[in-house]
C-alpha cells in the first residue's frame, strides 16, 4: 500500500507536510517522528524505536552506536560498542531523553533512542 507524495498527512508532531515513505513508515525529515499510516487508534502507546528501528522495552540490552561525551559529575564518554543492560523507558520530556539505564562506572544516566541499538 504505497501513497502518492500529495497525499501524505502531515507530521502529527510538528505539523511539517515534508513527511516521506521509509519501510512501513512514514518519517517527518524536520522532527525525525515515526508512525505507521495506517495508525488509527491516537491513544495507542507510542512505540520507542532504536537508531534502526527496532522496538524497545524495558529491561531490554543496547549498545551504543556513537561517541557520547557525559555531562554532569565528572564528565567523561562513552564509547561506541558500550553495552547496557535493563533499560527503562521513560517519557520524552522534551529534550530527546526517553531511556534511563545504569551504566558501570558512570552510574544512572538518560540516553536517547536514537543513539542506541537492541542487542
């Protein structure tokens, strides 16, 4: 079921009518926001997805797939390859962060979706 480009909806998050077919999915390039098309019940839980897609969950494995330098106490990085065990999914406030995990030698930290892959 493929659709013409003029007939896409907008972006239920930012309201962009730039969205595009990728796989099953419809992407907003302007808030990289996700959803099916065919996404007919609006109070369905949204779905966290890793940086290729697959689905996440709580007490799920990732590794990281980039670079990450640590902000707060004592600053440092994580490296490409880190694996984390029993993440928890916790809302978006806003600023990109809906994972919460324990990481050895940095302790609790949040990570964003995008830069995680399920093991």
């Amino acid at each position: 079921m493929s659709m013409s480009d003029d007939q896409l909806p907008p972006c239920p998050e930012c309201a962009s009518d730039l969205t595009y077919e990728s796989g099953g999915f419809l992407t907003c390039p302007m808030c990289a926001h996700e959803w099916t098309a065919d996404a007919e019940d609006a109070d369905a839980e949204p779905v966290t997805r890793d940086a290729v897609g697959n689905p996440l969950v709580d007490g799920d494995t990732v590794t990281i797939v980039k670079s990450l330098k640590v902000k707060g106490s004592g600053g440092g990085s994580l490296k490409i390859g880190t694996k984390v065990s029993g993440i928890r999914m916790i809302p978006d406030s806003g600023d990109g962060h809906d994972i919460e995990a324990k990481v050895a030698g940095f302790g609790e930290i949040l990570l964003k979706s995008s830069v995680v892959k399920k093991a």
